[in-house]
C-alpha cells in the first residue's frame, strides 16, 4: 500500500513508520512525506530514507479551502492508498476530511474521548489523572472525534511535568502507530458509517 505522511514537526510517529515499512512490519511504503512547516525535521529524517518531500507552506494560501485542496491534491499525485497525520498541527476542512474519508489516520495524545486538541500532557496532569495515554483514530469532519483505532495508557507520576509526561506517551505512540498502520495496509481494519471495524468486528 502507498502511505503518504502529513506533519508539521519532529516526526518521530513518522520514523516508527519509516523503520516498520523497512523492517516488513507493515506492509506498505511511504511514497511521501508532506509538512506545512519547512523547518519540521521529519522533513530531514525523510530525506534521510531516501523518501520524496514537499513543503507546503499554509502562509502561502488565502484560506484554509485553498489550502486543503492543495494538500489533497500533492497527496493525490502520489495515489496514496492511507493518509496519516502525524503530529500535523492545522485542522482540516471538511471537504477534505470527506475526500479521503476511510483512509485517514491521525494519532492524538490523549485517551479519547478526553482531552480533546491542545495541552493534552498538561491537562492529564492538571486533573490530577492516574493514567494518560494515547489514542489511533479514523479521521472524521468533528475534531479528534472519529472513530478510536487503539489506545495506549500510561501512569501519571506526581512529578511528571508536561514533558515527562509526554515523552512516556510518546515512546507508546510508536508502538501503536505502526501497528494500526500495518493493520490498514493489510485490510483488517476499515471504517464504515463512521465506526471502525477490525477483521470486520466493530471496535
Ligand atoms: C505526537 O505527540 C502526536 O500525538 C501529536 O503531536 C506529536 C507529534 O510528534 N499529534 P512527532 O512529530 O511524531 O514526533
């Protein structure tokens, strides 16, 4: 399968992609990798794997339609079979959301339905929370609202800062990501109506 990978920053979700398609973990390749923000240094680690890149810069479109039909159009030009956002910081329209309805991943970092957008790791540490964790979805047109994949939990410890907190999470997104991932690539997973399915059970 051709996996095209959306980011914005480090793109360390990315590099567990780019080692698992190179490991045969997960049945696919990544055709491209695509950032809003020319200084990401997923861009590097693309370039790195030898794996096309393209920057497209929002500041450079009038509105968030124009620039989504950008994106979806360099996406489109590589015949991406799964879209995965990974740390990719802009919301998305709903024509967009719809056009690649079914293949579009993204991983949050929070267990969801909790803590939906910014701050997540603060927010975790704020109420106090004993676990956190991180949560696989299908993107649908309501933010971080679509259907929950996979879920990873961790312990809050009382002397986690934000950062601490984030690093622990982090290390479990790359554990999950590419699963879900190899999941697609081989046809177990799907969403239907809205609601995903695995080897056609509902999750
Ligand atoms: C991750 O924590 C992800 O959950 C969030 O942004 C971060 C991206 O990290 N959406 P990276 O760029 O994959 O290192």
């Amino acid at each position: 399968k051709n996996i095209v990978v959306v980011i914005s920053g480090n793109g360390s979700n990315l590099q567990a992609i780019i080692d698992q398609c190179a490991a045969g973990k997960i049945d696919g390749q990544v055709l491209a990798v695509i950032s809003n923000n020319a200084d990401a240094y997923g861009l590097v680690r693309a370039e790195q794997a030898d794996i096309s890149t393209v920057v497209l810069d929002h500041k450079a479109y009038s509105d968030r339609d124009e620039y989504d039909h950008a994106l979806a159009a360099t996406i489109d030009i590589f015949q991406a079979d799964l879209v995965v956002l990974a740390g990719f910081m802009r919301i998305l329209s709903t024509g967009f959301v719809e056009h690649f309805a079914g293949r579009l991943l993204n991983i949050h970092p929070s267990l969801l339905p909790k803590y939906k957008g910014l701050h997540t790791h603060q927010r975790a540490i704020d109420a106090n929370d004993e676990e956190h964790g991180c949560s696989v979805h299908f993107v649908t047109a309501e933010l971080d609202g679509g259907p929950v994949i996979l879920q990873a939990r961790v312990p809050v410890f009382e002397e986690d800062t934000a950062d601490t907190l984030a690093e622990r999470v982090q290390e479990q997104e790359r554990q999950i990501y590419p699963l879900v991932c190899n999941w697609f690539c081989t046809g177990r997973l799907k969403m239907e109506n809205d609601h995903a399915y695995l080897d056609n059970q509902l999750i």
